[in-house]
C-alpha cells in the first residue's frame, strides 16, 4: 500500500508543476490516469481487506472513471472550446485527486 501511495503522490505532483507549461502537464496527465487506473485495479484485488468507507470510495472513483472513460471516447461532450478544455483538464484532474484522497485514507487505515 505504501508503494502506491508514494508513486500516485509523485506522479500526481508532477502532473501539477507540469501544468505550469499546461501543454506539458497535460502529457504527464496522460501517464497520471493510466497509473491511477492500473492501481485501482490493483486494490480491487484487495477489496475485502477495506473498510466500507473504502470500499464506498473505491466504487465511486470508478464510476466516476469509468463515465468519463465512455464520455471522452464516445465523443459525448460539447463542441465548445471552453467545455472541451474543462473535460480534457479540470475533470481528470478532479477525478486524480480523488484517487490521491482514496489512497491517503488507506496509507492512513493500513500503515
């Protein structure tokens, strides 16, 4: 568990001193979901060990994942230029900080 709390928090903070060029940060993003994904499938592994709150968390992250998955790949999302940079930058992000929040509940819990 500490293993993916320490990368998640590296690569997430990262991902937010990148956004300081924006274009680069949103490469780094790129890596940030695909490592939070992949470590979400990891702690389904682990599901019985968590508490409900956890397990609670866990769930909504990847509801939350997985509308913005279908949404983004569906091109379900608006055409204006404003909406498009909110989906493709603020959403994520937001979604990546819930992740970083669900895993310092289970460093906390666990450690």
């Amino acid at each position: 568990m500490k293993f993916i709390y320490n990368i998640n928090g590296v690569i997430y903070s990262i991902t937010l001193l990148l956004y300081l060029t924006i274009y680069l940060g949103m490469l780094m993003q790129i890596l940030l979901g695909i490592v939070q994904v992949l470590f979400f499938f990891i702690l389904l592994f682990n599901y019985d060990k968590f508490s409900e709150k956890i397990k609670n968390h866990l769930k909504v992250y990847g509801v939350l994942s997985g509308i913005y998955l279908v949404c983004f790949f569906s091109e379900l999302y608006p055409r204006n230029n404003w909406m498009i940079l909110i989906l493709i930058t603020l959403i994520p992000m937001s979604i990546g900080g819930y992740f970083t929040y669900i895993v310092h509940q289970l460093n906390r819990k666990v450690i």
